[in-house]
C-alpha cells in the first residue's frame, strides 16, 4: 500500500547503513581502559619496589637493575598513554557517526511530515509533481551528510593508523603472505617511477602516467568535497580521478560504477600506484604503500579499504 513512508526510505536505508554510532558494554573504548588501568598500577608497584632496591641494594648490579626497571616503567607508562589515546579516538569515531545518524533521522521526519501535508492528494500527479523534488532535495542533503562524516571519520583512522606504527614500527613488522609482504615494499622495482607519499614514504609507480596521475591527485589534498565537483574547484569521487588521469593524458568514463571499464581487474596483492579501487557508488586511487586517495570532505589520504558504507565492492582495476 502507497503511504508519505515510502518517500523516506532510501533515508531510512542511509541511517542503517551509517548505524547509531552508541558504544555498546565492552566496547573496544571500555576495554582498552580496563587494561590501560591494569598496567598503569603495575606501573605503580614496580615503582615502589625500585625505591626498596635502592633503599636495601648497592653496586653496580643494584645501578643496572634500576636502570632495566626504569626503561620498563617509561615503557608502561608510554603505553597506557598510547591507550588512552585509542580510547579516545574510539570515542571520537562514535560521537560523529551518532551526530550523523540523529541528523539523518531529523530529515527522514522533515520529509515525512511534508508528505502526510498533503494527504490524500499526496499520490495524484500535481501531489508527486511537488513531492518528489522535495524528495531528491532531502537525500541530497543525506548523502552529504554521509560523505562529510565519511571524511571526519578519516581523520580518526589517519590517527589510529600513526598510534599503530608508534606502537609496532613498520620496520619490525612481518607478514608471512609473500604476496603482500611485496605489495607492501617501499623498495625500488624494475623500472619503477618513485613518488615520494604524504607520510615522507616512497612508492613506485609502474610507469610515468600512472606516476603522473597519482601525483596529480596528491596536489589536491585539501580540496573541498563537491556533488557532480570535476575541477580542482571541488569533486567529486569519480570527478576526482578522472581529473588526475587526465592530467597523465587518459580519459576516465564519467561514473564511478563505469570507471572499471576503463582497465583491467587486479587482485588486491598486485595493487601499484595508479590503480583504481571501484565501488558501485564510489571510486579511489591507490598512491602505494597500502594507502589511497578519494575525494571526501576534503581531498584526502586513507589506508586501502574494500568496504563503503553498504556499497557493492567492484573491485581494483588498473587504468589503460
């Protein structure tokens, strides 16, 4: 049966796919403060039995266990702080996907209350005529504010993703995938043009267009978000990469969900600067070193994903 509901339900299907944003009991937050709290009071008592080795012990084997203590202490300390700091971004993501969540749920009430205004003239064709622009005009509003707190999410990813190297140095990390121990390589490969990445690492491209593209679109790290945006003015996703490919000489079709036709499917473990990651709404650039491009809210750099919101996953395709 037709109902002013059915108006509000690409809304509805935004604010299920977005979630709540609400920290449930024994959240990732909750539990790295409890283990934060443990360490820090066996911080406290390792303190008080170095001042009982000081008081009791001397020599040279009492200066070095003091010492050892010491490091061990500052390493206690240094990690319950770096805990603190997850917690706290944890928390951070939480609170924006909740502020999104209730403002998508305050248009999805906008819209519906302007349907049922209209009562039973609401499905006759003057009704629909009015309606369904008011309609667009508040998924529109939805899907902005979908891709701003898509953007503002980035910056707490970015944050946890820097509180992960200080915590396990990429030059202590292992994988025993040979296939991903090689995409992951910052080494130089055969005929590889380097570009040097936002965060001071270097990637290679795999020849000079896709070194082009990939450094035209780091330039616009910054740019504002812009729905149907194709020039440095402001983009969006697929606007975006179509532009930094056309500063390398291809053209890119216009659509994201089209952009795969444009170059070959490669599995993620063969990902090179260049290469595009599709959704069937969305569309990023892979930069190297496991990290890519995408238009947000700004412009910006984040680690390489195959999930958006309740998108379909096309795939990562290699542009020719």
């Amino acid at each position: 049966m037709l109902d002013a509901a059915m108006f509000a339900e690409p809304l509805r299907q935004l604010v299920a796919a977005l979630g709540t944003g609400v920290l449930a009991p024994g959240n990732p937050a909750e539990t790295i403060r409890a283990a934060a709290d443990a360490v820090d009071a066996a911080r406290r008592g390792s303190t008080a039995a170095t001042e009982a080795v000081r008081t009791h012990w001397e020599g040279s084997g009492a200066a070095a266990a003091v010492d050892a203590t010491g490091r061990v202490q500052q390493s206690m300390g240094m990690l319950t702080d770096d805990a603190d700091d997850f917690a706290r971004l944890v928390e951070s993501a939480g609170g924006k996907v909740q502020s999104a969540s209730t403002r998508l749920l305050g248009l999805v009430d906008s819209l519906e209350r302007r349907a049922r205004a209209f009562g039973s003239e609401l499905f006759t064709p003057a009704g629909l005529l009015t309606m369904l622009p008011v309609a667009a005009g508040h998924l529109g509003r939805g899907l902005e504010i979908v891709a701003r707190t898509r953007a503002d999410l980035r910056s707490d990813t970015d944050a946890m993703a820097a509180l992960g190297r200080r915590i396990a140095p990429a030059s202590v990390t292992t994988t025993s995938d040979p296939a991903t121990a090689e995409r992951l390589s910052v080494s130089p490969v055969s005929g590889g043009v380097p570009i040097t990445l936002p965060d001071g690492s270097v990637a290679y491209a795999p020849n000079e267009r896709a070194a082009k593209a990939v450094r035209a679109a780091l330039s616009q790290r910054g740019v504002p978000y812009l729905w149907g945006g194709t020039t440095p003015a402001g983009f969006d996703c697929s606007g975006f990469t179509r532009w930094a490919y056309r500063q390398a000489g291809l053209d890119l079709p216009r659509l994201a969900q089209d952009q795969d036709t444009a170059g070959i499917r490669v599995s993620q473990a063969q990902l090179q600067p260049g290469d595009l990651a599709v959704w069937s709404g969305h569309v990023a650039m892979y930069i190297g070193n496991d990290q890519m491009i995408e238009a947000g809210d700004p412009v910006g750099v984040s680690p390489v994903r195959t999930t958006n919101l309740d998108q379909t996953f096309e795939g990562f395709f290699r542009p020719r």
